[in-house]
C-alpha cells in the first residue's frame, strides 16, 4: 500500500485477542483487504483459505450490483506482520455527555508495513471486488471490519489458525424455517408465506407447522421436515410446504425461482394464484385430503388410526407430500401427461397408507414410516410409473428395485402398470427444480436428531 488510510476505529479486547472495529468504504476493502491466495505461496495462508472462493461468489455479486435492499454482514480482517498503527483520540466534550462513550476511540493507520487478509468472509470479499468493477460507484458504500493482529511466528500462526477455525466452527447458520420465515428476495419464502396467511384451507392456525416446540425462556425448535404422528392439527410443516411449492411451480418466471432479487408484485400476484390452484389441485386428488381433515375430530385419526394405522391417509405423511409433488411436476415438465391429466390418475390410487405405492415407505408388518433415502427415491420411481410411466424398462427397474430393498414382489403387475404408459417418447429428463440447498443438508441431521416416537413419521426427501 503506497498510501497511507486513515480509519476511525475502537480498540477492543476479548481473551487474549485485541481487535478494533472499524468501517470501511468498499473501494478501501477492495484496495487494502486481500484474499489469502493473493499473499502469495505461504503454506500457513493455504491452511487458513479452507473456504475456497466458490460459484457462490457469483450470486452474491449479482446481490450487490442489482439488489437496492444489499446488506453485508462484516468481516474479520487479520494484519499480516504485526499491530496495527494505532492512535487514540479524545471528543471534545465540554459538557461531559460522552463520558465513558469515547474510551479506546482512535484512529487506525494502514500505512504499508502490514498486508491485510480476510479471515471470515472471503466470499463477501471476493464478491466486493467484483462487482466494484462492474459498477465503481459502489465503492463509496461501507461495511464493518474487525481487524486482527497476526504475528509470523510459531505461536503467531497457532493464535491466528484458531481464531479462524472458532470463527468457522462456532458459526451459527439458519435454519430453513428461519430462512423461510424472513428472506425477503427468495420468491418462494415470500409466496410460501402469503399461503400460511391466506389461503382459506392452510391458513388455520397448526395446519402448517413452523414451530416443534418451544422451551424454557422463549427458546423455540423450528419445525423441520417430520411431524409427530400424535400431532391433533398438522398436515404438513414450512419447510415441506415450501419445497411442494418449488416443485409444483416449475414454471413460474426465473426470478421467482433464482431466490437472488424479490419479484415484482405483479409476478408475485401470478405466481401466487398459479400456486394456490394446483395446491387445491392436490388436496382435493390426494385422497380428497381437505374433506378428510374437516370431517375427522383431529389430524391424528387422518394420519394414523390407533391399531389401523395402515388405513392412514398417506397425504398426512411429509415424505409422500413430496414425492407426489415433485413427480407431478416433472411428469408435465416431460411432456408426459398435462397437469389435469395426472392429477386425474393421482385420483385414481388408492390412498391408505398399506396400499402401493406407498408401501415402498411404510411396512404392514410393524404398522410404521420406514426411514431412508432409498426408500424416498423408490416412492418416486413407483409413483411415476403409476401415474406415466416412460416405458417398460422403467415399470421393471422400480418393481426390481422394490423387491430388492423390500425382499417381496411389488404386487402390481408389469402388465396393469404397462397400461399407464403415455403415447409419447420422453428421451431425457429436464433439470430438477433449484431449491435452497440448506434444505437438503439439514434433513439428514433431523432425521438423526427425531426421537425414537416420532421416528416412524419421518422419511428422507425425494431428491
């Protein structure tokens, strides 16, 4: 750095680290602040860069250059080769009102004698510089840095090393409900929303649950992708109902879908009402779901009849609300059948619980939900052979499939199965609909985290 830049900033100490905190244009950030690979071949810098700059940059530099809404969280910026030049002020404060307020106030100097890496937020960083040269103008925007002081020594580089692997490994990341709850530029967070707020059916309070439990002090568990089958209200949970609406709207215009700039009103308003109809569309093929819940005493009589819980309305299960949309809409997206058309097919199966195809994730024998990716995807192979099979290849993959996993014949036969098979020729399958990928991820530790009562409630996601 060949010229000097002057920073307010507060000196700080917590353990045995002394920090400042300091705002900082982007242009300054873009200048002063560099990622650990541009410091050069230093092995102790490799180990430090374990967040390697990634297609995610991509997205958050879109952010920054089209969102009017942008907001970065700050960074922790390490000063490569000693303290920082530091110089404490004193507010002229006649009246002493900022007593106190003023403590280790000063001024921070980069005056070339240290390099400047980011410990915590590369990708912000890397997305920073980026974007600044596509649009300068941003440079004159701040951010909040916390500098660290990082020593080239023995000890130095341990210090340095756990600060960063605290930082990565103390991280607290959302849960999807919470994302759903507030992200505000996902399209699908904020029409997933107006459902739980309007729709006639799914708007009564417990019928979507976005809150397991709460605990002692205001603590909440955020509802995931189960539901206690004792639960007196529930037909399905945000996170689920959220990924039904992805799967059934996969036509809606690629900015609803992109989850990187909120919609217009306009594309929200269509996109709404697309939403609610083929949402009605399901809860009245599935198995007439909505007569069934208004009609029955409690949700718990629908999904799962004490001592008959095989006569279950497989439609009260999240892993099969899934599954059904997800192979809807990928039967229209294939051209196979038009969306009344399937939904007139799902009509046509049988909805208890004991009855195929959902007997590829429940078993008769112990009158429960059995858990498992692979039982998931074999659920998706048997609904798209029921509902459009590709050809007869398909039909003898997913009875194969279930035989082997389930160690008895699939009692449909090829042959009825056969008369499914749409007079069209499918080559290839299209993309699968994008969703938040923390979705995916968080599944698997939920389901390792369902107590044992709950676990026969609860099966791994369709891919």
């Amino acid at each position: 750095m060949s010229n000097k830049t002057l920073l307010p900033a507060f000196r700080c100490l917590v353990g045995d680290w002394r920090y400042y905190i300091c705002r900082m244009k982007y242009g300054e950030v873009a200048r002063q602040v560099q990622l650990p690979y541009e410091l050069g071949s230093n092995d102790e810098l490799g180990m430090l860069n374990q967040h390697a700059i990634s297609a995610r940059t991509k997205g958050i530099t879109e952010y920054l250059l089209k969102s009017p809404h942008r907001f970065l969280g700050g960074l922790v910026v390490a000063a490569w080769g000693g303290e920082p030049q530091y110089t404490p002020l004193l507010m002229d404060d006649p009246e002493g009102m900022l007593k106190g307020l003023d403590r280790e106030f000063g001024v921070l100097t980069f005056d070339g004698t240290q390099a400047y890496f980011v410990l915590d937020g590369q990708h912000r960083l890397r997305a920073i510089k980026d974007a600044l040269k596509q649009k300068p103008e941003l440079s004159r925007e701040d951010i909040c840095v916390l500098i660290v002081t990082h020593y080239d020594t023995p000890e130095g580089r341990i210090h340095t090393r756990r600060l960063f692997s605290n930082i990565n490994r103390n991280a607290v990341k959302t849960a999807a409900a919470e994302d759903i709850v507030l992200d505000e530029d996902d399209g699908f967070a904020v029409l997933t929303r107006r459902v739980l707020d309007e729709h006639e059916f799914l708007k009564v309070d417990g019928r979507v649950k976005a809150i397991a439990r709460a605990g002692a002090e205001g603590l909440l568990k955020l509802a995931g992708n189960s539901i206690n089958k004792g639960d007196p209200k529930a037909l399905t949970t945000l996170p689920v109902l959220y990924d039904v609406l992805q799967y059934i709207g996969w036509d809606l215009p690629g900015v609803v879908r992109e989850m990187k700039a909120r919609p217009t009103t306009e594309i929200l308003e269509e996109s709404y009402s697309i939403l609610c109809s083929r949402l009605d569309d399901l809860l009245t093929n599935c198995g007439k779901i909505r007569e069934r819940l208004l009609a029955a005493a409690g949700a718990r009589e629908v999904r799962a009849p004490k001592g008959t819980e095989g006569e279950g309305h497989p439609f009260m299960r999240p892993v099969i609300q899934k599954a059904v949309a997800r192979v809807a809409g990928e039967i229209v997206q294939q051209g196979l059948l038009p969306w009344d058309k399937v939904m007139s097919r799902l009509a046509q199966l049988d909805w208890r619980l004991a009855a195929p195809p959902w007997i590829s994730v429940f078993t008769t024998e112990g009158a429960k939900m059995i858990p498992g990716k692979e039982n998931a995807n074999l659920l998706g192979d048997l609904l798209h052979v029921h509902l459009a099979p590709k050809n007869a290849q398909a039909i003898k993959r997913a009875r194969k499939t279930f035989k082997d996993l389930r160690g008895q014949q699939y009692p449909i036969t090829e042959e009825d199965l056969e008369k499914r098979v749409p007079a069209v020729e499918v080559t290839a399958l299209p993309e699968p609909v994008p969703h938040r990928q923390e979705l995916s991820e968080q599944v698997e530790a939920e389901l390792a985290a369902i107590p044992p009562e709950e676990a026969d409630d609860s099966a791994a996601p369709a891919p």
